[in-house]
C-alpha cells in the first residue's frame, strides 16, 4: 500500500470518477485505474463495484475511506502548520540591553524598525551584564546588546564596533576648561570607580588610571554609567565612562572631554545559539548596527567607534 494509491482512491471518492481524479493528480485517467487496481490488490478486498462503465463504492470502500480521511486532514494541518512556520514574523521581540544602551541606541533603532513592522511587540530588559548573560543562554530573548561577550557556551556573538571611553563632569568643574583629559589631570580628583560581577570588563580602564591610583580618591562605587552620569551632574565626582549615555546627560551640566590614553572596548550583538533569525530579528540587527555608526560619525557625541 502506497501514498499514491491512497490518493487516486481519495480523489476517486471525492469527485466520483477516475477522470476526475486524475485530473487532481495531473496524470492519465489509465494511470488512477491502475494505481486503483493494485491498491485493492494489496488491500485484499474490492474498493468498488464497476457497472457499465462507472464506480460504485463498497461498504467496505466507505469504512476504509473515513479512516483515509482522517489521516489526510492530519496531513493537511501538518502542510498548514509547515506554512505558517515558513512565513510567519514571530509578533514579539524580546531584546536584553545595558541600560546605556537601552536609553540611546536602541531607541533610535526600535523608531526605525517599527516604520516597516509597525505591529511587533518589542520587550525590553535593562540588564546588568551577568543578567543579560543568563537571559540568552535560557533563550529568555531574541537579542542582547552591550559590552562584546567573551566565548560562552549557548551564545552567538557578532561584532559592532569599539566605542571609546570619555571622560565626564560637570559643567563648572575646573578640568572642563581643558580640551583633552590625561589620567594625571585626575590626582586629587574623586573619581567613579566601577563595580561589576566580571572586573575582567574594566581592566583597560583600571590600567589606565593604575598610575595615578594613590592620587585619587575612588570613594563612589557604580554599576551603571546612567549612576555614574547621575553622581557627576550632582557634582559628587567626575569619571571615565561608557559614551553611549553621555547624551542623555551632556543637557545636565555634564560636559565630555576625549580621555588620553584612548581607552577603547568592544560592543556588539548576541544571541541565544541555534536561533533562527527571521525577517524582522535580521532587520532589527541591520538597523542596530546603522544606528551605532551613524552615531559614531556624530562627533558632538563624542561617541567614536572604529571596527
């Protein structure tokens, strides 16, 4: 017993002759009959009765096809199914981000993702770096978008660019008279010290300031450059920080000036391995990275990346 000869039956019963169905399988009306014959053959038992040239269903041929049907109809669903997988935009993004990122960046991307998918539901964590960490490798989001990763078991990774690190503070500070930042303008200064559950992120940073480390008074603990921006306008401190959230402060008295030596870290994408990246998610990456470069070429946010 073959697919086949399953179908011709099928069609015969639906439409009533074998010309018809094979008109529905696009081929010869011998080539039903035949394929008719040797699944009564295999069956062991006659499908229908044949008088003057026509088809009669046996008893035996309307209790063998409910079953057939039943089994088609689980197939159609399945083809149904199969379709909707093929074509369908998932109607959520779920998306993981450092809350620098989440308050620049990704707005600017999300204004002008949602011009071509207007009607995706997007969701939003602000996460520390461990969070986002755990976040993808339970495939708890599509996308996570920070600091580069280093090599994790579960997670995908893709390069966007090296942001460099400004120095910050405010307005009326004495340093923000001059035009470039050196760790050695920082001795006496009470300078923001960043606390994180991998200090391995911040070494470049802690390198740079080691030389001067006795000089300064490191009293202000963060874990978030949105904090950090918050102490500086307060006047609590001035620091070495991320460039991205420099733009939602540079209207609160806070000024950025290049920090010498350059401190440069990596930023870039992630995803859950295995993942399939479907239209919107593909869009939404390319979007990302447009954004981060089209702010990067904005010098008066001193935001500078380079590949």
């Amino acid at each position: 017993m073959k697919f086949r000869q399953i179908e011709a039956f099928r069609y015969i019963m639906l439409r009533g002759t074998t010309a018809a169905a094979a008109t529905e399988m696009h081929v010869s009306q011998p080539a039903v009959s035949r394929l008719l014959s040797d699944l009564e053959y295999s069956l062991g038992f006659s499908l229908f009765d044949r008088r003057k040239g026509r088809l009669y269903p046996t008893h035996e041929a309307a209790e063998f096809f409910r079953s057939v049907e039943e089994s088609f109809l689980g197939l159609e669903k399945l083809e149904s199914v199969a379709a909707k997988i093929r074509t369908r935009t998932p109607s959520e993004i779920k998306i993981a981000s450092t809350s620098a990122i989440a308050s620049t960046l990704l707005p600017l991307a999300l204004q002008e993702h949602k011009k071509y998918f207007p009607d995706e539901r997007v969701t939003i964590h602000t996460d520390s770096m461990s969070e986002l960490v755990m976040k993808l490798q339970t495939n708890s989001v599509d996308l996570a978008i920070g600091l580069e990763l280093p090599q994790l078991i579960g997670i995908e990774r893709e390069f966007i660019g090296n942001a460099r690190f400004v120095f910050a503070a405010r307005s009326d500070h004495p340093l923000a008279k001059k035009e470039v930042i050196t760790a050695q303008d920082l001795i006496g200064e009470s300078v923001l010290t960043v606390v994180d559950n991998s200090p391995i992120y911040w070494s470049e940073l802690g390198g740079a300031l080691s030389s001067v480390k006795p000089l300064i008074k490191q009293s202000i603990m963060i874990d978030t450059s949105h904090t950090g921006y918050a102490m500086i306008a307060a006047g609590m401190a001035v620091g070495v920080l991320e460039p991205f959230a420099a733009r939602v402060w540079k209207g609160n008295d806070v000024v950025i000036r290049p920090f010498d030596p350059a401190i440069y870290y990596p930023y870039g994408l992630a995803y859950p391995t295995n993942t399939r990246q479907h239209k919107s998610l593909y869009s939404l990456t390319e979007t990302i990275r447009n954004v981060a470069q089209s702010m990067a070429e904005f010098n008066n946010d001193c935001i500078v990346m380079r590949k």
